[in-house]
C-alpha cells in the first residue's frame, strides 16, 4: 500500500465523494476504473485482493462522504437523534422525530449484519471488474425501471385528477360570482384610505392621498438577507413536512426500503438508487424516496468508514498517511457538492433518473467490452 501515490489517492478521493451521492455506485467505480487506467494503477488499486489495503483505504474515505451528508442534512439530524433520546427518555414514540429515528434504526439493521457477514464474500467472489461492469449495467436497467413507473404512477393520478374536475365546475363557478362581487368594493373599504392602510409616506396631498411620496427602496443586501433567510425557513418547513410523510409509511415498509441496501453490497449496484428505486415501488415520491436513502446511508456509511479506520492505522496504513488526508478532503468536497446538487435536481418533476441510468448502461457495457477485447 505504500505504493499508493498522491494522484490515485486523490482521483480515487474524488470519485468515492462524487459516486456515492450519485445514484451510480461509487464500489464500482473504485474497482473499474484502476482496472481500465492499468499499469501501476490496477495492481495498487485491487479490491478483491486478500486483505486488501486498497478496500480499507476506500472504506475510510466512507467516514469523510457520511461528514457530507451528515452536515448537509444537520437541522434534520439534530431533530431525529433529539427524538431518538426523547424518546428513550418517555418510554414512548409520541412525535415524527421520535418514529423517524426508530424508523432508521430498523431499517438499517439488516443491512449492518447482513455486511459483517457477507462483505468478505461479496469482495472476493464479486468485485472484480468483469461481474463489476455487469452489475453497473443493471443498476442502469433498476434506475431506469423505477423511473419509469414512477412516471406512470404520476400519469395515472393526473388522469384520476382531470376525472373529477368536472364535477368541481359548479364551485369554481360559484367562486368567480363571490370573487367578482369583492372586486366591486375597493380596497380598504372606501376611496383614498389605500395609501393610509399601505403605510405611504406622507407627501403633498397628506397622508394615503394622491401625491404621497413611495417608501424608501429596501437595500439590495437586505432583500438578499431576507431571500437567504425565507429560503432556508422554506427547506425547513418543507423537511419536517417530508419527514410527517415518511414517518405515515410505518416501520414494516422502512424496514423492507432498508433492506434492499443489501444489494448495494455487489459492486456496481449504488446504495442509494436501489433504496431509491425500492422506496418509488412502495408509493414514495421521487424526493421522499432520495431523502430517506440518504438518511439510511449515513449511519451505515459512517459505521463501515469508522470499522475500517483502525486498519488505516496499522500495516496496511502504514505510509499513506498524508494520502488518506488528501483523499478524504476531496472526497468530503465532492461528495458534499454531488449530494447539493443530486437533491436541487429531483425537485424539479419534469428531470428524471434516465440521466444517471443511460451512463451505467454506456459506462457498465463499454466497460465490459474493454476488459474483455483488451
């Protein structure tokens, strides 16, 4: 491992920050590309090798790309492990936070023990770059699936939607009469009193008359204060809202979303898709879905990171001290970038996962066809 030089490191620290908050899986990437670039790149850079220094490098970067999500997600987390010793403090589940914290805790069991039973396995019977390159293309194939049905889900609630605007006509109807009738009536009630009830400066004809000066522009830094400030009041609110949604699902349907991070132990299947995916299928919007990956991945994330740091610390950390600094840095900066700008896409309903599915496709087929001609 003291082969490891600072531009793997670094390339390596990147692409963990990059992929792991991308619905593209960072294990794949990890094990394809050392494999493609060759050279002294596919022989430092092994994972399946027998104690593999290289996985131990990777797995420690895990405990940087959980800092990202963690701080990213902040508000949220100090709400739910508030309400995870809230709740062990009542002896009861009484609020969202409370059942958000236990909801997490179930749903990541089965993935924690099915890991400390299975990663030798998986690593060494799997994570090579043939099988590698094949579950990247299938995790292609999941992404788009669950995209798509996704999509129709949508388009089935619209049409059940435009089924029943007819029968609203009669009270839209009634609305314009009763809207048309309170147009009649200025506001404020009665002429000349609108600039005093809208607080105008006084000006030539006194105050609320015509001819009374325009307040004062507000400051331009002002205006963006407060922007900053309603936008940051509105991500709040619009995450306490998401999690009231998430917490109705119950701890049987966390638990099944949870588990499928099981998957996501073969290289090439992202951690996040698959919950991603599997969330959609069970009747979460796409953005529920994302959040609630993100929120199973950073306690297993951290756990596997800080299980394997005491590795990093022993042989086969030794001299590659200053290059788990270099890649940890980048891998926090990358993956804190991806996951801001990952969660702003999905917000938008017209921008879908095809994106991310066509690249495993092209990455995971072309892949396959280089490591098999070469």
């Amino acid at each position: 491992m003291s082969h490891l030089t600072y531009p793997e490191a670094g390339v390596v620290g990147l692409i963990q920050g990059i992929t792991e908050l991308f619905p593209i899986s960072s294990l794949g990437h990890n094990v394809l590309i050392p494999q493609i670039v060759g050279g002294s790149w596919a022989q430092d850079l092994n994972v399946s090798a027998p104690e593999s220094p290289y996985l131990a490098y990777v797995v420690g970067l895990h405990v940087a790309t959980a800092a990202a999500m963690i701080i990213y997600f902040w508000r949220d987390w100090l709400r739910i492990i508030g309400g995870f010793f809230s709740s062990i403090r009542h002896m009861a589940v009484r609020n969202t936070d409370e059942k958000m914290a236990w909801m997490i805790i179930f749903a990541t069991i089965p993935v924690g023990i099915a890991g400390l039973a299975l990663e030798h396995l998986f690593r060494v019977a799997f994570s090579k770059p043939v099988p590698t390159a094949l579950f990247l293309t299938a995790n292609g194939i999941i992404l788009f699936v669950g995209d798509q049905l996704r999509k129709l889900r949508t388009e089935s609630g619209q049409a059940r939607g435009r089924a029943v605007a007819p029968a609203m006509a009669g009270n839209q109807g009634a609305t314009r009469s009763m809207q048309a009738v309170s147009a009649e009536t200025p506001p404020g009630g009665f002429p000349g009193v609108q600039g005093s009830m809208r607080g105008d400066a006084p000006g030539p004809g006194g105050p609320g008359m015509p001819g009374a000066y325009p307040a004062a522009a507000p400051d331009a830094a002002h205006e963006q204060r407060l922007s900053h400030r309603d936008e940051r009041e509105q991500e709040i609110a619009e995450a306490k809202q998401a999690d009231q949604r998430l917490s109705a699902m119950g701890y049987v349907q966390a638990t099944i979303i949870g588990s499928m991070q099981i998957v996501a132990l073969l290289p090439g299947i992202s951690r996040d898709g698959i919950v991603m995916v599997g969330g959609m299928f069970r009747g979460l919007t796409r953005e529920d879905a994302a959040r609630f990956s993100f929120l199973l991945s950073a306690p297993v994330i951290l756990a596997a990171g800080f299980l394997k740091i005491p590795d990093l610390f022993g042989p086969l950390g030794k001299g590659i001290h200053g290059q788990m600094v270099v890649g940890s840095i980048l891998s926090f900066v990358g993956a804190y970038l991806a996951l801001r700008f990952f969660m702003r896409y999905i917000k938008n309903s017209e921008r879908t996962l095809a994106p991310f599915a066509i690249y495993c496709v092209v990455a995971g087929i072309g892949s396959l066809i280089y490591l098999t001609i070469r």
